[in-house]
C-alpha cells in the first residue's frame, strides 16, 4: 500500500512538473487588458528636434494552439482537430491567413487542398463538406465573438488555406475589424486509399495587421 | 511487490503525452507609428512587447514595405519585393533590444520588452515618403516524427508612416461626399472619399455640420481623424449622425483639414427626410375617422 502512495505521489510530481511546460494561459477577466490604454489619438507626441513621433493603439493576439497535429492519417476518416484565436485592438485591424504549401512529405508528395462534396472549394469560395469521399486539407471558422465572414455561415462548410508557393490571395479571418473578436477555427483533413503513407506537414501564417 | 511496480510503471505510461502544441500570447504597443523627419536627427521610436504566456518565445522581426489597399479601407498590403530607396532605407534600420542590435527578439514567460528602432538616415538618401511594417514572426514548432501537422506561425504587425525630407506642398480634394438623397429617419451616414494629391501622407481631420430648411444648425459632428497617404484616397469612416427624427430638407456641409495649417476642403449636399411611418399611421387615422363619419351620416340619412 505504502508504495503505491509513493508511486501516486511521484507520478503527480511529474505531471505538476509537466502542466509547468504543457499548460494553457488561463484567461484574467475574461479577455485580456491591453497595455498601455488603449486609445485612436496619438499617445505619445515627441518633438525630437525637427522630426516628430507619433504612436497609435495597442493590440493583443492568442492562439490557443500553435500546432494541430492530426497523427497518423487513415484513408477515408475524416480528422477535425480545433484552435481559438482571440484579437483585441483599439484601432482597426485584419487578421489574413496562408499556408506556405500544401501538406506535403518529401519521400510521398502532397496531400492536397480540399475541393469539398462538390468539387468547388477553393481559397475563395466554401462549400459543404461532409461525404468521406471528399478528400483534402481545409479549414472552417466560427464566430463566437466576431465575423468570420460571408463564406462559413453553414456548420459544414470549408475552404482552403491560400497557398503562398502558388500566390493565391490571402483568406481573410477578420477584415475590417475593431475591438474583440474570437474565432474557433476547425481544421479537417481526408485522405484517399491511394495516398501514400509518411508524415505531411505545412506552416500555416496567421498575419495581425492593423490598419495605417 | 512485483504487481504494486508493475503498476507503478504503468501509471508512469498514463502520463499525458507532451504536446508541442503551446500557446502564443502577444501584446504589442503602439499599432501605428508616424515619422516626419529630415533626418538631421537620429528617431528612435519604440515597440512595447510583451509575451503572456508561460514559457518562452522568440520573434524574428523583418521590415515589410506596404501600398494603400484599393479598396481605400486604410488595409496596408504588403509588397513580396521591395526597391531600391526601400532597400536603402532598411540598411540604415537598426532594431536594438537592450542596447543590442537584433534580428530577433526573444521573450521569457510573461516578459515584457522595448524594442527601439534606430533611424540613422543619411542625406543620400532619397527624401520622400516610406511605408513598411515591423512584422514579429514566432518560429514554427519542430517536426513530429510519424504525424501529420500544421505547424502555426503568429505574425504581428507595427505600420509605420515615414515622411522623410521637407514636406511639399500639401494638396488634396473631396472625391465624393454623398448620403441618401431621401430618408425617412435617422441617423444618416455620410461617405467621405478623400484623395491626398500631395508628395507626402497627411492626417486629415474635420467635422460635418447639418443645418435644416430655416438654416438653424441642428447638428455637428467630428470626423476621425485618418491618415491618406501620399497620391492615394481614403474613405473616411464612422461619418454617421445619430439623430432619429427628421423633417424636412437638410443641408450637410463637409470641412476637412489635411494639415494643421490647411489646406482646408469643403463640399455640401442636400438630403430631404420624411418620416414615412408616421405618415402612414396618419392616413390610416384619418382615412378611419372618415369612414366613421360616412357611417355615422349615411345613419341619419336612413333614420
């Protein structure tokens, strides 16, 4: 008995120990403060000699999860995995996305972008994505404080990432924007029998610009 | 004994799997930063920076030159090459973190950073307006041995409007200033499309005062102030008054300033308001008191 007690206490330890490395920033108040208040007109005005200094607007940008790992791919089962990006900005901002190319793996190729149940989806236009026969890489965005845009207003509906190695336009996550927003994104991934197996992997951009 | 280690060890195997997947957590201060300068003295602006979550990060920082969206919503668009004032410009940008110079900048948990930007322009070169970003961008995660991942990289970005040499001429006009020639009730919005002419970006700001049919002033409200950069337009936005009642012809008539010392722009319009419910809900009153009387006649007539 008294080793299992030790066992517990030891394998707790080493679970503290790793939370310390592994855990998510709890949320203070329920979003975050900017620093230092945040304000249109310029902060701070400094005459240095002839040139003059003018400073506008703070912002704060999350990512919930900075990697989405789907692990080993099996042909014809479908992989959701999700993230939540959260922005708050005293001046207009947008928030564009891009991949830098499609999930690829030297020694097995692309796994490429997802053109839905129908075939039609692109960087540019979403469409429903359902059947497990519709292969791919896409994304979905949900708004839970914000506007995803036009594109995802069906739960089922997706959209390729904009891939930089072909200069596809980017997606606009948030376009237009001030003040809080919060997006869950949803990324699926499909594969086919004739996919060959490996590891695919891409980098994924997600770029806070405010507005001038 | 050998069972209660046997299950020691497996509890041990329970142990949650690290992930590499960590949050990323950034406050960034200030948005936007605007320069006038002929150079004769070294600007150093500043870039607060702070990392808000529980373990350490590192940004590498690259210079980005930007053009004005045309969609003329003050969207800056990043440019994939840049020329050869732009290349000039940067050579003689130096980004100091803690008296050093970097390319990147690291930040332990919860730290907070100044991240200077050292302008040292020299006199040749070419004087005239330069616009770029100061894009912070978070390294990718490594590579997961025998899985398929997105690894995501945060970017961030500090615009900066510089105006470099004597600044020229200050001209600019009012592309369109228009609302709907015909409301029924508040508020109104007003679209603003401004166009700099001018060699160099100005910060143009105004107000919209609204006067009624007997030329009483019965609204005035400010304009954002809004940045247009050189040779470019803008719409100026959040142009709305907010009153709710409205009767009659209005005249609205734009001032906007491109500078503290001018030039100033004017433009006016007319709109006419009529408040069509009311007027509906009117006619069916009298239409009803009319056909209750019509009622009440035709009744004497027959007694």
């Amino acid at each position: 008995m008294g080793l299992i007690k030790v066992g517990l206490v030891f394998f707790l330890f080493l679970s503290a120990f790793d939370q310390k490395t592994n855990a998510q920033t709890p949320m203070e108040g329920g979003f975050y403060k900017i620093e230092p208040s945040a304000s249109d007109l310029p902060e701070v005005e400094r005459a240095i000699n002839s040139s003059v200094v003018k400073s506008y607007g703070s912002y704060s940008f999350n990512i919930s999860e900075s990697q989405i790992d789907f692990g080993k791919i099996v042909p014809t089962n479908p992989l959701t995995r999700k993230n939540t990006i959260k922005t708050n900005s005293s001046t207009k901002y947008f928030l564009k996305a891009y991949e830098n190319h499609q999930l690829l793996s030297p020694k097995s190729g692309v796994i490429p972008d997802a053109t839905c149940d129908s075939g039609t989806c692109s960087e540019q236009t979403s469409s429903i994505w359902k059947s497990i026969l519709a292969y791919g890489f896409g994304f979905h965005c949900k708004n839970t404080e914000g506007n995803c845009g036009q594109e995802f207003l069906t739960p089922d509906s997706y959209i390729q990432f904009a891939d930089k190695s072909k200069n596809e336009p980017y997606n606009y996550f948030l376009s237009d924007v001030t003040g809080k927003n919060q997006l869950e994104i949803t990324y699926k991934l499909n594969i086919s029998s004739k996919q060959k197996p490996g590891s695919y992997s891409n980098n994924l951009t997600l770029l806070f610009l405010p507005s001038y | 004994m050998k069972k209660l280690i046997i299950l020691f060890f497996f509890l041990l195997a329970l142990k949650p799997n690290n992930a590499y997947a960590v949050p990323l957590d950034i406050s960034l201060s200030p948005a936007l930063i605007t320069i006038k300068t002929d150079g004769k003295d070294e600007s150093t602006p500043k870039i607060y920076i702070q990392n808000k979550t529980t373990h350490n990060v590192s940004y590498d920082i690259s210079l980005v030159p930007f053009q004005p969206s045309t969609l003329k919503n003050g969207e800056p668009i990043l440019q994939d090459s840049i020329d050869k004032d732009y290349n000039d410009l940067f050579q003689n940008i130096i980004i100091i973190d803690d008296n050093s110079p970097v390319t990147k900048v690291d930040l332990a948990p919860q730290q907070k950073k100044v991240i200077k930007l050292a302008l040292d322009l020299p006199t040749t070169l070419k004087k005239r307006d330069y616009y770029f970003s100061v894009i912070f961008t978070s390294s990718a995660e490594n590579k997961i041995e025998n899985s398929t991942a997105t690894n995501i990289n945060q970017a961030l970005g500090v615009n900066i409007l510089l105006s470099y040499g004597q600044q020229g001429q200050i001209q600019g006009e009012i592309k369109e200033f228009s609302a709907s020639s015909f409301v029924n009730k508040g508020p109104v919005s007003f679209k603003i499309d401004l166009k700099n002419n001018s060699n160099n970006f100005v910060t143009a700001s105004g107000n919209i005062l609204i006067k009624n049919m007997f030329g009483q002033a019965v609204g005035n409200f400010d304009l954002k102030p809004t940045n247009v950069l050189a040779n470019s337009q803008r719409i100026i936005e959040n142009s709305v008054w907010n009153e709710k009642f409205l009767l009659g012809l209005y005249s609205a008539k734009v001032e906007i300033s491109l500078s503290p010392s001018g030039p100033i722009l004017t433009k006016q319009i007319n709109f006419f308001a009529f408040p069509l419910e009311y007027i509906v809900f009117l006619i069916i009153i009298v239409s009803f008191i009319y056909y209750v009387r019509l009622r009440l006649k035709k009744k004497q007539t027959e007694n």
